[in-house]
C-alpha cells in the first residue's frame, strides 16, 4: 500500500524529511503551525540553507507530491503515517529539554483522528518522551488504539541532510506492536532493500539510541581536543597525533579533527539533557564525565579568544580582527551555539574592532549580532586587520592564497581554529601562523 505521509514540523528536520520522502515517491503533507513558513515552503523557498534540498522540494511542489498545511483537521484525513519532526531546545537557564512542542502537536493532532494511523517520532527526547506521549495518545484519539505511536530518531547532520536521509547508515525504530512494524518496514522498503542495517526495539532503547550517538560523537571531539591542549603544554602537535591515531581502525579518524570544538543546535543541548535526565533517573553518576566533554568543549572556546589576545599584543584595545566564518561548521547558514559567532562576541565584548566575514550565515549572524561589522568578501574583511581568525573551516577559507590574503593584511598574523590549513605553506609565505594544539 502507497501510504500517504505527513510531517508535523518543517524546520531543519521537517522540510528535509519531506521534501526527501516526496522525492521517494510518497504523497505528503507537511504541517507547521507558522503560516509565513507554510507560505515560504508552498512557494519553493527553503528558509534555510542545505546543499541539494531546495531543487527537490521545488521539484515535488511541481509534481503534486508535496504541499504545505496549517491545519491539523486536513493532516489527521489526509495522513497513514504522521511524522513528528518538531524541535526539543534547551530550556533557559536549566539542563533539560523542552519537549512541549512535541506535546502541542500530540494535543492538536490526535482530537483529529477518526482512521486508523500511525505517529511517528523523529525529534531527540529524553528517555521516557515516547511512552509519555503514546499515554496521551491513547486518552485523545477519538479511534483509540487505531492510533498508534512509534519512534524512529533522527541521526542527519547539516549540510549533509539530504544524502542522510536518502541514504541512512542505520534505522533505528521502537515499536510496540508488530502492525507498527510492518507499516514502517513498507515505508522505509527502499531503504531495507538497499541493504541499510535496521533495529527494531522499544520505545526507551531507540530514544537512547540517538542521545548516546551525539554524546559518543562529542566525546570523540573533546577527547582530541583534551589531547589538544596536552599537546600545547608538551609543545607537541595534535594534528599529528590525530593522523596518527586515525590509522587505528578501532579509533578511525572522523569526529577527530581538533579545533575550536563543537556547537549546533543538537550536540551542545543533547549532551545537557542527556545529563539532566539521566540525572531524573537517578544515574547521573554514569554520565558525569559528559560535564567534562561540554567543559573542554567551552574551554577551547576562551582558549582561541587567549590566543587571538596573545598575537594582539597582549590586549583588544584599538586592534582589528578578521573573523573568517560565523557558521556552526560549514556548509551550514546555521549559528546557533557557533563557536565562531561566540568568539567574535567575546573578543567584540573586550574592545577588539571584529570583522566577519561568512559566505552563507553572514545575515543571520547580522541579524543576531548587529553590534559587530561585517566585510562582504574574507579580503574585505580582513583588510587592514592586526589579526586574522579563522573559525568556521569553508573550503574558500582553506583556498585562500596566503600572498593575495597578504597584499591586504600587512601584520601577517593568522590563527587556525580549526586546523584546516597547511602551516607549511602560511609560514612560508611570512605569516605568523598559529593553531590550536600545535606548536
Ligand atoms: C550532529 C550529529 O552528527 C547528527 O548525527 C545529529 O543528528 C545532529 O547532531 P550536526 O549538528 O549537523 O549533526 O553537526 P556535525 O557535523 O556532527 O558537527 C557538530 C559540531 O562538531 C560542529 O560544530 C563541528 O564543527 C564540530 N566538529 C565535528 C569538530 O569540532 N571536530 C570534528 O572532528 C567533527
């Protein structure tokens, strides 16, 4: 049976899950309570930025497959399966997640359905999210059991959305009736064809699964940024001791790259409510070494902005910076938790003159922070700077040609935080070229 698929939220998750799942042949509706959203996407103008995803939702608008809602009544006819594909922030000032958008839509929806379906869960939660809301489920929904609910985290990554949920490296789904099971099966038939691993499990596992990933991936990184900062006590290179230990397959080389760290809107806020609710639960103590994964995390952070102060003169006062990069990471116009953005701020904060310079987040880090100066191009940026960061690793930053960059640059002084360019071949060109973790 070709099963009709709504998506309830068109944020990063939503509107690539849709536009994804309409291009593999799927009717769907997809649904976001912001009607300026709504007209945006029915429009074909994805309001964020994600390499390949904007073509395939303008091709599904044009073909019919796709479409764009306000209403709840019209999703609850209209969909088999409903996906929830809304956001769980951090909430302010404390650890936990907010999962009250996740209950909003449960609310909304569930009055609606009168056939039988089935709600699917795509956000990260804290462990216990799914059986809360499958309890919810079953008091609201006027056909009662017909409504069941399943939950099949997440694991894309920005930038690359597009390629993950086309091509998973896993699908993780906790079900708790085999009819469940059997419609999700139909859904991801491609997928399981292709040869995509699956693990069918319950509720907590599968909301564990995708909370352990994050935090396995931000150790990764704190880990060889720990290292890093071993490395610049010892005058040994860390980028070199992560080649070295990337030749280990049981270590591998991805999440290895050290540098100004992580942030984003999941790892940084995932870690946290993991902790918090492992600490609900009575088992903080099992996750108390992820206090120091988010430690060494934010250290590298004043790490970079001591650094930049070093090769300042030992203080901002009446010195410019070029900020190359406000993005998370690249390829990406997000800034949530940027570690770039945060250490523009900073250094804004303690009287340097901060340029920045980013070709696809520059407007919403303006947005975000008009306090600071932009440049429209790394050159302008960096024009007549004492001191160039380079904080988010772009391809046309790591492109950069050290002479040309020179010509407008006169101080010759550069930092690496991310570790992305060739020291060799700055040093040469007679910049004082700095990183994080190397000599
Ligand atoms: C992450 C997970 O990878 C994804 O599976 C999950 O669904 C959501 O969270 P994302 O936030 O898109 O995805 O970013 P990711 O590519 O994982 O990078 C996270 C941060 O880690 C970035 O700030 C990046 O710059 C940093 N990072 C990554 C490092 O500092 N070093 C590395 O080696 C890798």
């Amino acid at each position: 049976m070709a099963y009709r698929l709504t998506m309830v939220g068109t944020g990063y998750l939503g509107a690539t899950t849709s536009a994804c799942m309409a291009e593999l042949g799927f009717e769907v509706l997809s649904l976001d309570v912001d009607a300026e959203k709504v007209r945006r996407l029915q429009a074909g103008d994805l309001p964020i930025y994600e390499p390949g995803l904007e073509e395939i939702l303008r091709r599904n608008l044009a073909n019919g497959r796709l479409r764009f809602t306000t209403s709840y009544e019209e999703a609850a006819a209209f969909g088999d399966v409903h996906f929830l594909c809304l956001g769980t922030p951090q909430k302010p000032g404390e650890y936990a997640a907010d999962v009250s958008y996740l209950e909003s839509a449960i609310e909304s929806l569930a009055p609606h359905l009168n056939r039988e379906c089935l709600i699917v869960g795509k956000s990260t939660v804290p462990v216990g999210t799914a059986q809360h809301l499958a309890d919810k489920l079953a008091r609201l929904a006027p056909i009662g059991s017909g409504a069941e609910l399943a939950w099949n985290p997440e694991f894309l990554r920005e930038g690359f959305a597009v390629k993950d949920t086309l091509h998973p490296d896993r699908i993780v789904l906790g079900v708790a009736s085999d009819r469940a099971e059997k419609i999700m099966r139909e859904v991801y038939a491609s997928m399981i064809e292709a040869g995509t691993p699956m693990v069918i499990t319950d509720y907590p596992t599968a909301e564990l699964v995708k909370v352990a990933a994050n935090a396995f991936l931000a150790t990764k990184i704190s880990f060889i940024n720990a290292m890093a900062e071993v490395c610049e006590a010892a005058h040994a290179d860390v980028k070199q001791l992560s080649l070295a230990l990337s030749f280990d397959d049981r270590i591998g080389g991805r999440y290895l790259n050290p540098g100004l760290g992580f942030g984003g809107g999941c790892l940084p806020k995932d870690i946290r409510a993991f902790m918090a609710r492992a600490g609900e639960l009575g088992a903080d103590q099992a996750l108390t070494f992820l206090r120091e994964v988010d430690a060494i995390n934010m250290r590298r952070r004043a790490r970079m902005v001591d650094l930049a102060r070093e090769l300042a003169g030992g203080s901002f006062q009446g010195c410019t910076l070029a900020v190359l990069g406000a993005a998370f990471k690249p390829n990406s116009d997000d800034i949530r938790d940027s570690p770039a953005l945060d250490v523009a701020v900073k250094i804004g904060q303690q009287g340097g003159q901060v340029t920045i310079y980013d070709p696809v987040a520059q407007e919403n880090a303006r947005r975000a922070h008009p306090e600071l100066s932009y440049g429209s191009s790394a050159l302008e940026a960096a024009r007549d700077a004492h001191v160039v960061l380079l904080l988010t690793e772009w391809q046309e930053f790591i492109d950069l040609d050290p002479e040309q960059l020179g010509t407008v640059v006169a101080a010759r002084k550069i930092v690496d935080g991310r570790n992305a360019l060739d020291a060799e071949t700055w040093r040469a060109a007679g910049w004082h070229y700095r990183a994080l973790g190397r000599p």
